[in-house]
C-alpha cells in the first residue's frame, strides 16, 4: 500500500469539516421536509371536511401514505383515534386499510376492461360522458345479440347434414350409374366420385362431400375399411376440444358475472367502495339505484352468454370439415370480447380510468363453499365433454356413415341407360381393379395430344367431316350404327377398315401386320370372367375382326362355329345372308339367288362347330346369368361332356340352357343350333305342310330347297315372308 505525503493531523481536520456539514444539511432537509407535511395534512383535512359536507356521512379511520418527493421517507396520518398502522417502507408503497388478508374473507374485483362495468361509474357530474356511455353499453348488448340470432338462422347454419342423406339417394339413383358419364376408362360415375378422383367436372360437390366424410371419420377410398369406423376420429375428436373450448370461454364469461353478482349482492361494496386516484382517496357509497342497475347488467349476460353456449355448439357441431373447425372456434371466441374491444375503443377516457381503478370488494366465505364448488365445476366440465358429444357429434357421425354409403356402398362398377322402355346394363372397372381392360381411345387421345411422344401409331381414329355426324354415330345403337355398313366386303389386307384393325390389334397386343390374315387367329376370342372379382372382362377386338373380316372369322360360311357369330357381335347380316347362298344387295355375287342352305334337312355329326359352341357354352350361361358361378358347377360340365359325345340328340333331354334360352332358336351369343340339328329341332316336322316341305318348320330353322322346288319355292317366299327373317336375323324372337 502507498504512503500518504500528508500530515495525519490535517486529515482529520478534513473529516470532521466533512461531518459538521453533513449535520447541517440533514437539520436543513428535516426542517423543510416538516414545513411540507404540516401543509399537505392542512390540505387533506380540509378535502375531508368538504367531502363530508357534499356526501352527508362521516369518514373515520381512513389513513393516507403522502409520497415525499426527493427520498424514502413517509409519515402516516393516524386515524381519528390517533392509532398508527406502521411505518412505511423503503419501497415507496403504503398498504391501504382493508387490503389485509382474512382466512374467513374472499376478495373480489369487478371487471376493470369491460363495457359491461359502465353502470359503476355513471354519475351526474358528467352528464354527457354518462349518456355516450350508456348509448355504448347499448350497442354492446345490441351487438352481441345480433351475433347470436345470426348464429341460430337457418342461413347461417345451413341445412342439417340429415338432408345430405336424400340428396346422396337421389345422385345414386340417377346420376351415379348414368352411362352417359362413364369416362374413357369404362369407370362409372360413382367409381370416380367415391374414389375422390381430382379430374372430374362432374359431381364435385359429392367428391367434397365424401372427402370431407373420409377425412373427418378416417375413413379409407374402398375396401372393408371404408365403412367401418376407426378408433382414431380426428373430426370427432377436434370438434369435441372445439366445442369444450368454447364452453370455457364461456364459462369463464359466467363465473366473471358471477362475482360481479357476489361483489354487489354480498360483499362491502353497499357500505363503502374506493375510487383511487394518485394522491386524494375518494370515497363513496354504493347506491341502490346502481346495485340495481348492475345487477340487471349481470342479468342480461347471463342470457347473452347462455345463448351464445347454446348457438356456439350447434354451429360447431356443424362444422364437419376439419380445416374450419379451428378457424370458427376462434371466430367465436371474438364474439365474446366484444365489451373489451368497445371499452378500449370508445368508452371516454374519464370513465375507463375511473373502471379500471375500481377497488377490490371483500366477501365472507362459507365453510361449505370449496366442496360446494368443487362439485359444481365438475359437474360443468363433464357436461361440456358429454352433453355436445351425445346430442350432436354422435348422431353426426353415423348420419355421416349413411351418407356415405348411399353414396358409394354396395356395388360401383356399372351403369345403365334407358331407351324407349328398354333399361340396359353395362360392366364398368372398378377403382381398385388391377384389370388391363381396352384402353384404346385413352391411347388415341395421347397420340393425338402429344403425337411426338408417340413415333408408332397404334390408334386409327376416323375423321368424321363435322361435330354433328360424329355424335349421331355415338349416339346410335351398335346394330344400327353397323347399318351404315350394309355389304358384306371381302376381307381387308390393312389398306381397308384400318381403324377396326387396329382396334382390335392394340387389344390383343398385335405389334406386327395388320392385315385379316395376321389377326385371324384372334377371331374366336370370346368375353371372359375376372374368378377374383367375378367380373365380366369384354373382348372387342374378335368383334371387330369379325366385322372387318367376315370371311376370314366364318361369318359367311354355314358350316363355321355359331358362337358369337351373330349382328350384336360383328357378323354383318348381309354375310350371314350369304350361308344361305344369297343375298340382297346388288354388289354382292350371290344377289338374286334362291335362298337355300346347303345342308339338307337333316342333323350333322359332332363336328368342330358343334365342339366349339358347346366349349364357350359355360360362358354364354355365365354372361346372361351375369354370374360367373356357372363355372364351378359340376352339373353343368357333365352336361357339356355329354353334349359333346351324343350330338344334337342331347337337345331333347335339354332343349334350353340355364339361362332359359332355347337351344334351337339361339340367342345373342349364338346362331341357332336348328341349322346343325333340324330334325331334331323339328323344322321338318312342325306340322305346316308347306313350311316342312322347306325344312322351315320354324323362323329360326334353315330353309332348304331341293333342285326341282325351285318354282314353290319362290311362291313359298312371298307367302310367308321369309325374307324378311332372312334379311334381319335378329328378328327372331330370341328369349333374352
């Protein structure tokens, strides 16, 4: 440590100058610190007096902290008993009597940023910040009740969600299954909707629909799942946190009103209540006409606040997207702050100062209030977790469930048309099926949109000249449509019928020529079932084949399989004419021939025909059984064997199929069996001299004329009209 050059004595000399000032200076603040308070209690007595005299009653016991500019010093003014309280700390705060803590008392303080608190501090001294004040009060009760008859409107609400349910039945019984909004993928209207397909124009208001009931029930697209309700419901469970949210909210806007009640009812505020301000305490005493006042306030948000919780729920029960849940609950919870937002907004500043400084009022307790309470809160919260779920969550969902499988339930993949009292049915895929059905205009459309992501053509669309005969075409029957082609052409070697050609080569997956002759061997394909799905899988392109190569698939030759043979599926009537050995139609070589089949009246041996027809036989029974079980049945395969070791004999143990159809006649499938096995149909032996003469027993036999009838026969023609069945074969009446 350093030596100090100075004296020891000059140092102490310096001290104590040092401490002699030092006293002067306190004596000089004490003695004006003095004169300031002896000034001050002068003042606050004389308020006292004055406030006396204006209320007419007598304050006593109050005491007063008076803040002493400059230091931590504070003196208290005793009571009129000249008792002191305590000294006041170094922190610059005084505790105000009636502060103090009772184990027996409840303290309550009124809302201090709330509109609802105005009838507090209304007064005649300013009458005008009173009247604006009431015209607010006015307009947040007109508010607030105006938000609650628009939350119970039934424009606001919209329609119960039960109404869906009538409105699902009737979309699924008429549009659903309308073939005409089968898309280019042969799925129906209701695959794509319950699939939640995003390329629709159609139905999009029932694809929202059955997304929002998915995504509020967890529910899947298909499957078993896609009716069978999850543990896990996020729509349920979110709208229960909502609507318990909101019945908080509101709770706590009652229990607010509920001490307001207390402090005004029960507690001190009737002898005496406090009005702060920086340096005087004004007191004053609660009149009755103000009690009253508050007390019909309270009343009044009791109402509000109980039609809130009520039009809050049902609106929230309401909601089923999962998206404007959140958002709404919030929505409301702004309704409730209504009062805070107009306090802070308008309500002039003398008033909202003088609310906010509003003192805290005491309230004996009762020693059966916390066990009291205890149970009322519990009972509360487990009706607002019960009561919205039982009365409105619960039947929503299983409306919701009905709603949906009206609209996707049971069986999606087919559609229907109905023309001139005729109701007709289509097979469509179903969303989830794995089958590679025809997707050959799907092909052409991407060839024709992006032509250089394709350098091999596989489609031949054909130009139509105008809009309006394209859609004439489309809008045709298949059998009249084909009309519009009425020879019977010689087979195509590719430079013809290119567009049937490669229809039918893309099914097949044909890549090479396209010619009759390379796809000959597909002619015979006939439709087959899906044993997974039991669904019926179409093939168009032995359809097509037959249409554009009549000769080459058999068509025209009498001796060729029956099977599919027919106008329905390809085979053109004029060369089916042509079995006969004529034909009505100028161009053809066999116009003006006496129509006759070759076959005299008699049953031909088991043949390759005869082989081929009782071999697709068990699939025509499927197709018009539209069941694919015919399959599995032993009954039905030894009849087949049968059929295929006695011959045409077998028709008279079992003249029809399981479908009903008979034999004889054919049907859709097939041409009759009559022109293999006339005798035992009994096209020589119906009785009609005349028609058995010609082996024309029936309209669906083959008519045979021997070489010296020739003349008869002419005359045998035009009596019965043969040509006519000969013209048309689908004339005759097949049992469908």
């Amino acid at each position: 440590m350093p030596k100090l050059f100075v004296e020891r004595d000059y140092v102490d000399q310096e001290l104590a100058k040092l401490r002699r000032e030092m006293s002067n200076l306190k004596a000089e603040l004490l003695s004006k610190l003095g004169e300031e308070f002896g000034s001050q209690k002068h003042d606050l007595e004389s308020s006292k007096r004055q406030l006396e005299e204006e209320m007419g009653i007598t304050i006593s016991g109050s005491e007063e902290s008076i803040p002493v500019e400059g230091g931590a010093y504070r003196r208290e003014i005793a009571s009129a008993e000249g008792k002191k309280r305590g000294a006041v700390g170094a922190s610059g705060t005084s505790q105000e009597p009636g502060d103090e803590k009772d184990p027996s008392e409840e303290i309550v303080c009124f809302d201090r940023k709330s509109a609802w608190s105005i009838p507090l501090v209304l007064s005649w001294s300013n009458v005008t910040d009173s009247i604006f004040a009431c015209i607010l009060l006015l307009l947040n009760a007109s508010m607030q009740i105006l938000f609650i008859v628009i939350l119970l409107s039934p424009e606001f609400l919209g329609e119960d969600f039960s109404e869906q349910l009538e409105s699902a039945k009737e979309w699924r019984r008429s549009f659903a299954h309308d073939y005409l909004y089968v898309d280019l993928a042969e799925k129906s209207l209701a695959t794509k909707v319950c699939d939640e397909d995003g390329s629709l124009i159609f139905s999009t208001a029932q694809v929202a629909l059955v997304g929002e009931i998915n995504s509020y029930l967890a529910l899947s697209k298909s499957g078993e799942e896609a009716f069978q309700l999850p543990y896990f419901q996020p729509g349920v469970l979110l709208s229960v946190l909502c609507i318990l949210l909101w019945n908080i909210c509101i709770f706590r806007e009652l229990r607010s009103i509920w001490y307001v009640l207390k402090g005004i009812l029960l507690g001190s505020a009737w002898s005496k209540a406090r009005l702060s301000r920086p340096n005087v305490q004004e007191l004053w005493q609660l009149s009755w006409q103000r009690g009253l006042a508050m007390s019909c306030v309270c009343l009044g948000r009791i109402c509000v606040a109980c039609a809130l919780l009520i039009s809050g729920c049902i609106w929230l029960g309401r909601t089923t997207s999962i998206t404007e849940l959140m958002l709404n609950s919030v929505a409301l919870e702004s309704v409730l702050h209504v009062d805070e937002f107009i306090f802070s907004a308008l309500v002039p500043t003398n008033l909202q100062q003088k609310i906010q400084i509003l003192q805290k009022v005491k309230i004996k307790k009762s020693r059966r209030c916390p066990s009291l309470e205890n149970l009322v809160l519990f009972s509360v919260l487990s009706a607002a977790l019960l009561l919205p779920y039982l009365l409105i969550l619960a039947p929503l969902r299983e409306t919701m469930l009905q709603v949906k499988y009206e609209l996707c339930g049971g069986n999606q993949a087919f559609a229907m048309g109905f023309k001139d009292g005729i109701v007709r049915e289509f097979v469509t895929q179903p969303a989830e099926s794995n089958i590679t059905g025809n997707r050959y205009i799907e092909t052409a459309v991407q060839e024709k949109a992006f032509p250089d992501a394709f350098p091999v053509k596989l489609s031949v669309p054909v130009l139509e000249p105008d809009i309006s005969r394209m859609r004439t075409m489309l809008n045709q029957e298949y059998v009249d449509w084909k009309r519009e082609f009425a020879d019977c052409p010689l087979d195509s070697n590719g430079s013809t019928m290119t567009d049937f050609l490669a229809a039918a080569a893309f099914e097949v997956g044909h890549t090479g020529n396209r010619s009759c002759e390379a796809l000959e061997q597909y002619c015979s394909d006939s439709d087959t079932f899906d044993y997974d799905t039991f669904l019926r899988l179409h093939s168009t392109a032995a359809t097509w084949l037959r249409f554009a190569c009549p000769r080459a698939c058999g068509c025209t030759d009498p001796h060729s399989s029956p099977v599919y043979r027919t106008p329905r599926h390809g085979c053109r009537r004029s060369c089916i004419q042509q079995r006969y050995g004529f034909s009505m139609f100028s161009g053809s070589p066999f116009f003006g021939q006496l129509p006759s089949f070759p076959a005299a009246c008699k049953d031909t041996p088991p043949g390759t025909a005869w082989r081929h027809f009782w071999g697709n036989a068990a699939f025509m029974t499927a197709a018009h059984l539209s069941s694919a079980s015919v399959f599995e049945s032993e009954s039905f395969r030894s009849f087949v064997g049968a059929a295929l070791e006695v011959g045409c004999p077998i028709l008279t143990v079992a003249p029809t199929d399981y479908g009903g159809n008979l034999l004889c006649r054919g049907s859709v499938y097939s041409l009759p069996l009559a022109w293999w096995c006339p005798e035992t149909c009994g096209c020589a032996s119906s009785g009609n001299a005349e028609r058995d003469r010609f082996c024309f027993g029936h309209d669906y036999c083959p008519m045979h004329v021997p070489e010296t009838d020739t003349t008869a026969a002419w005359e045998f023609i035009r009596k019965y009209d043969v040509l006519r069945v000969l013209m048309n074969p689908e004339v005759i009446p097949y049992s469908l």
